[in-house]
C-alpha cells in the first residue's frame, strides 16, 4: 500500500499570489499532476489541512474540482485555514466526513493499513488541539481494532517541532492525547501538516512526521525570537509505504523547483 500526504495547498481561487510570488492553483496543479505520474502510482492520498487560504466558497469550488484529478481516492481533513461547514458541504458526498456533530473525524477501513483523520482545529486560533470530546471518539476508534495497523492523520503536530514561532502555545490536550496513544500500540505512524516543513520524531512510543508544503516551505527559525521566513525550498508530498506488516516507511518526494523568495 502506498500513500501520498498533501498539505498546506493554502488554494486561492482569486489567482493572487501568496507571499506575493507563489501562484497556488499553479502549485496545486503541479502537485496533482505529480502524485499521478508516480509509479507505482499511490493507491490512495490524504489531505492534511489548510487546503484553501481564505476558506471562500469559491477556493472550495476550486480544490474540489482540482483534488477529483487525483487518480486514487483521497481523504481531506481540516486545517485551522479552513471551513468546516464549507469544508464538509464541499466533500461531504464522497461519503467518509460525518454528517453532523462539530468535528470532522472519521476513520477509512478497507485499506490494509486503517487510516484515521483527526480533526485538531480550534476556531480562531493558529493553533490546534484535541479535546475531550474528540480524543474519546479516538478512543473509541483505536479500542474497536486493537490489533490492526492504523495510521493517525491531523494538520496540527502534537509535539514539539523545535520551531519557536510555531511552538507556542502549545497543542491543547497533547499530553493526555500522547498517553491514550502510548496505550495503543497498533498506531504505528502519526502524519501531520502545519508547519510547512518536513520534520520527524518518535513521540508517544511510535512515530510521528510532519510532511512539506504544495507551496512553501518555512525556514528552520531554532533561535530564540527568530521569525518566519520564506526558503526556496521545492515544494513536495510525503510517501508512506506498508509492505508485508513493514512501516509505513516514509519518503519525501519533491515537486519542482520553488519560486524564489520575493526580494
């Protein structure tokens, strides 16, 4: 089985460019065209949030129309850039996001390796979290198969990704999310977004990743006051591989060159 991570598309439908050089619809485009000319080619992606930038009815549109060129099926989850009424009215007949309730979680079964999306965003706020409500829910999911392979998937990283700028606050409720997930050891890895760079760590007993950007990626500000800065780092996906009860094994796979920062 093999798995492509998107995320942090940031979609403008507009056609403005973000950080006054990057045509996002151009990078979506890129990528999509990417993930399907891989070979062998994913058999599923998975969307880790921030897919518009403004959350407009029209960037939804957009990316609906943009992520149905995927040849394989693909999961989207919410970021905090995102919508979750419009985010769920714009993918809601694919038939994996919940109906009703707040949060958008849901698990996808038929797959050998069982995927499960979390909905870690905090209305208002750039950072994120899990509540009571939604770590029970993923309590419940994860006491229903105990034994089977089961890769978690959220936008914001749980742990500490040594960005100061980005650390602070820290995610609400990692503490008693790491201890529930401690407790479960079918979890063998945690996919998350946010932070526009690839960075990996063993968290909570298992391992954990945060994956690149279609568009961006930020500098590695380890200073303390350091601030953001756009690189020219390419933009790129993560690629999850689970072969024979190994993995996932995780790869970056890099798009194309980067604009270069604005001057």
């Amino acid at each position: 089985m093999l798995i492509a991570q998107i995320s942090d598309t940031h979609l403008r439908a507009a056609g403005d460019p973000m950080q006054g050089s990057i045509d996002t619809a151009r990078a979506l485009a890129d990528c999509v065209a990417h993930v399907n000319n891989l070979r062998p080619q994913p058999d599923v992606a998975i969307v880790s949030g921030d897919l518009t930038d403004r959350a407009l009815p029209e960037d939804y549109a957009l990316i609906r129309q943009m992520l149905d060129d995927l040849a394989m099926p693909y999961y989207v989850i919410p970021g905090n850039h995102d919508d979750r009424g419009r985010l769920r009215s714009t993918f809601g007949d694919l038939g994996y996001l919940p109906t009703n309730g707040e949060f958008l979680q849901y698990a996808v079964e038929p797959w050998p390796l069982r995927l499960i999306g979390l909905d870690t965003v905090l209305p208002g706020e750039c950072s994120g979290g899990l509540c009571a409500e939604r770590r029970d829910w993923l309590a419940a999911r994860l006491a229903e198969q105990p034994q089977r392979p089961t890769m978690l998937f959220m936008h914001h990283p749980p742990f500490p990704s040594g960005i100061g700028f980005l650390d602070s606050p820290p995610f609400d409720g990692a503490d008693q999310l790491g201890s529930l997930i401690a407790n479960h050891p079918q979890v063998r890895q945690i996919a998350c977004g946010h932070i526009h760079r690839a960075i990996h760590v063993n968290w909570a007993g298992t391992c954990a990743a945060i994956a690149p950007s279609t568009v961006y990626q930020m500098n590695l500000a380890f200073e303390p006051g350091s601030g953001f800065e756009l690189t020219g780092d390419p933009p790129a996906i993560t690629l999850y591989r689970w072969s024979d009860g190994v993995g996932p094994v995780g790869y970056i796979s890099l798009i194309k060159a980067a604009p270069a920062p604005p001057g």
